[in-house]
C-alpha cells in the first residue's frame, strides 16, 4: 500500500515537472518572439523615419524652358516633388524659376519669363527645409573661419541692398551732365542720411546700377559732373566701412552693348572706353568698391530677350558676353593700383543663373588670383516674385512647406554650388526680391528670411533690388522710402537682417 502511494506520488511529481518544463519553454519561445517582432517594428520605423513625411507628394512644378544652352522648346510633363521641394524619383526635375528677372524700367511687366532646368536634388540638404527658419545656419554671421579668398569676401558682404531707379534712370537725351535724371524716376536725390538709415537698419553693402549713355559724348567720354555724382554717392557709402557695387547698367542697346557679332566691335568700344574711365577714377579705391561688368546683358528686343535657347543667335550671344567679360577684366587690370586686385563680378546671358552654370560661359581670365565673382539676378519663385498680381499665373502665395514655393531656390542655389562655390569662386546674387501684392507682406517677409538663409547657408551674399515705388500698378519693390528717410517695410528688413547674419 505504501509502495503504491509513493509511486503515485512520484508519478505526479514527474508530471508536474513535465508541465513546468513544458511550460517554461512556451514562455521563452514566446519571449524570443516578441523580440523578433519589436526589431522587425524598430527596423520599420527607422526606414519610415528616412523617408519624407508624406508618401504621396502632392506639389508639382512644371518646366517651362531649358537650363541655358541646352534645351531648346521643350515641354516637360509636370514632375512629382515632396514638400521641400525634391524629386524622389528623378534625378533631373524641370521646375519653373525667375532666373533672369529684374525687370525695373526697361522692362516690359508681361514679358514671358523663361527660366532653367537643373537638378534639384540636394545631397547636402539632409535636414528638411520645412524647419529651416527654426535652425540655426553654421558661419550665418560674418565669420570667415575655414573660408578664404573669394568666399570670405562674398561672406563680409553680409546683407545688400540696390539703389535703383536711381543713377541707372534713362531718357532720349544724350551729352552732358543730365544731373536731373537721378531723381527723375525715383523722386528723390541720394543723401549721406539715407546710407546712415540703411546702415543702422542692417545693410551692409550697397549696389549703385549706373547707366552712362546719356551722360556721354560721341566718343563715349564720360561727363565730368555725372562722373563726379556717382563718386560722391560711391563715397558716401565707402565712408561708412560698406561695402559698393557700380556697373554698366541700362546701356543695352544696339547703340552701345548688344551683344552679337554683328554689333560687337561697337559693344567693345563702349565697354572699354566705359571702364577706362570709371575705373581709372576709382583705381585707389581699396576693395570695398567691387566693379560689375554690366547688368544682365541680352538680346534685347527678340524672342530670346529672356529664354536663352539652343539656336546659333543664342550661342553667339554668349560668346559675345564672355569676350565683353574679359575686355572689362583685362581692362580694370592694365589700369593698375587697386585695380590690379580688385573684385571683380560677371554675368551669364541675363544674369540668369542657368547661363551662368552652362559649359558655355567662360569666366575670364585673370592676372588676379581668385578676384572674379559669378554675378546672378534671380526673382524666384517668379510668380511669386515677379509676375504682375493682374496675371493669371500670378500667386501673392509664399509657402516655405511647398515644394511648389521652395524648389526654384533649391535648385539654384544647389548647382551654384557644385559649380562655383565648391571650386572656390564666389556668387553674388545682387538682384532679388518680391513685389508687393496689394499687402501681401506676411508671405514677402516669408520668402525673404527662406531666401536669404538658405543663399548663406550655401555661401551666397544677396541684395534686395529696391525701385523705391510703394504704390500704383507697376513693380512695388520698395522697402526703404527715400523720401522720408525711413525703413517702410520694417518687417521686411527684419526678416533680411535676421536670417543673414548679425549687424
């Protein structure tokens, strides 16, 4: 009986640790499991986290010209981009930029601007733009540690602002000093307190655009009291530790620079007898006085004025303009002085930047080492920017979550870096800004601090293009109202100033 009882109770022992076994073995191979399962979950979310937040992208851009030489009539489908502005798909996208903008007078409002096709994946954008006004930008103020030459300099310019409608104001006469014309479509003479204001607002380099052909002989002999003018504006600025900008500006015509081999002799008599004066004036000037060798130079009056096409007019065009860049390098430098070091900045057909980026603009030659700079005006996006409230096309809309809003400027500044600035040479974007559209002013201080921040962020100085005109139906790019010697779009300056660097 007792022997029974044992084994009955041995029996159940046994079962019991049979079940215990059994069951701690569920457990482990359950655990194991589980982990399997949280990695699998961990592995997903890291692939979902380096994708873009939406899957399915929703703003397109669609291509309306080539990027300089290259295309000619194309027409592109409309290209998929995520909410900052980048094909996930593609390596190329064609989207729509104001590269060669700066329609002030000479200009006709509904000109159909063509622009540039580049890629616009930017590989070193790892971080969204959808947050780059939170971020903070290394070396956004003036300091040049680990930068040298061309991009130090470009870096100390800091912040630019355009004096236009000023000395680059035309009319049908010809000769003599035409003092008169300063004021004559802007309103108001320049003055020493209107650089004081500008200063302190946070500007910190000034570009005068000069037009010279009223002001000339038949020999192209520069008035000596509009020569004397542009000095004492240059000067007033200089005096004040900016830095200034001077050019050839409105003189694009068949008369005086137009760039083609049936009018380039002439163009070269003018260009040279130009900048053998103006710089002979100011060859002791130290390089705070940078010269610009004209002002988005171009077919004027032809269906290639603003779309730099494929055809043989466009490549002689370009071929005329890098030998004008380098008759004005060559010039500047024979005259000695300063002039031997000075900066010096060129543009591509129109300034735009598609042109500038071709393999087909030269830049010139120099005795100097790295004294050239890329000169670019880009109003972008330009239907933002640039097109007139009363056309279809026309948006008071910037939005820097919207690849729609952001691509053009990604693009640009993009392949103005691998071009240029990787190579060390120096960009200058000194005509930009938007138009006011009837108040819109929230999204302009919106697209100035994205602009400009992400133009330093890549080595990029810019200046606003002010015509001083804050009201009417014409190009309302003013901030700064001369006439009262006060900043009129504080809001405005604020965001250029805050998102460029400290004062």
């Amino acid at each position: 009986m007792i022997r029974h009882l044992f084994i009955r109770r041995l029996i159940s022992l046994i079962t019991v640790l049979v079940f215990t076994f059994v069951f701690l073995g569920a457990c482990a191979g359950e655990t194991d499991m589980n982990t399997d399962n949280q990695k699998a979950e961990s592995s997903n979310s890291l692939f979902d986290n380096n994708r873009s937040e939406d899957d399915s992208p929703s703003d397109k851009d669609k291509a309306e010209s080539g990027n300089g030489l290259s295309i000619e009539n194309s027409d592109f489908s409309e290209v998929d981009t995520d909410e900052n502005g980048n094909n996930p798909d593609k390596n190329e996208a064609a989207v729509s930029l104001a590269e060669g903008s700066g329609s002030k007078k000479d200009k006709d409002e509904n000109k159909n601007q063509e622009d540039n096709k580049t890629d616009i994946t930017d590989d070193t954008n790892v971080e969204s733009d959808k947050n780059i006004n939170d971020r903070v930008i290394e070396h956004i103020d003036d300091d040049v540690e680990g930068l040298t030459g061309a991009l130090a300099f470009v870096r100390r310019l800091r912040l630019g602002w355009n004096l236009g409608n000023t000395m680059d104001a035309t009319n049908n006469s010809s000769g003599g000093a035409n003092l008169k014309l300063e004021s004559s479509w802007c309103g108001v003479k320049t003055t020493p307190e209107m650089i004081d204001t500008l200063k302190e607002a946070g500007i910190k380099s000034i570009r005068v655009p000069v037009s010279w052909h009223n002001h000339v002989d038949k020999d192209y002999n520069i008035d000596e009291a509009w020569l004397a003018r542009v000095k004492e504006i240059v000067d007033y600025i200089i005096d004040r530790d900016m830095y200034c900008i001077i050019n050839i500006h409105h003189d694009n015509s068949k008369e005086f620079v137009y760039p083609t081999s049936e009018y380039l002799d002439q163009s070269k008599k003018y260009v040279g007898r130009i900048w053998e004066q103006v710089g002979e004036k100011f060859r002791d000037y130290d390089d705070h006085l940078i010269f610009e060798s004209l002002n988005e130079p171009r077919l004027v009056g032809t269906t290639n004025e603003w779309y730099l096409s494929n055809n043989e007019i466009c490549k002689d065009a370009v071929r005329c303009i890098n030998e004008l860049n380098q008759l004005f390098v060559d010039t500047i430098r024979m005259q000695g002085g300063n002039n031997s070091e000075r900066y010096l900045l060129v543009p591509g057909y129109a300034a735009q930047w598609g042109a500038a980026t071709d393999d087909a603009f030269v830049i010139p030659n120099d005795t100097a080492e790295n004294k050239i700079l890329i000169e670019v005006h880009a109003y972008s996006p330009e239907n933002f920017a640039l097109t007139a409230p009363t056309e279809s096309s026309s948006t008071d809309v910037f939005d820097e979550t919207s690849g729609k809003s952001i691509a053009g400027i990604n693009s640009m500044v993009t392949k103005l870096k691998s071009v240029f600035i990787d190579k060390g040479i120096g960009v200058v974007i000194d005509e930009f800004g938007s138009r006011d559209k009837d108040g819109n002013t929230d999204a302009r201080v919106n697209h100035a601090a994205f602009y400009v921040k992400k133009a330093r962020e890549y080595g990029i100085t810019c200046f606003w293009w002010d015509n001083n005109i804050f009201s009417g139906s014409g190009e309302r790019f003013g901030i700064f109202d001369r006439k009262s010697n006060t900043v009129r779009k504080p809001e405005i300056m604020q965001a250029l100033v805050d998102n460029c660097g400290n004062r």
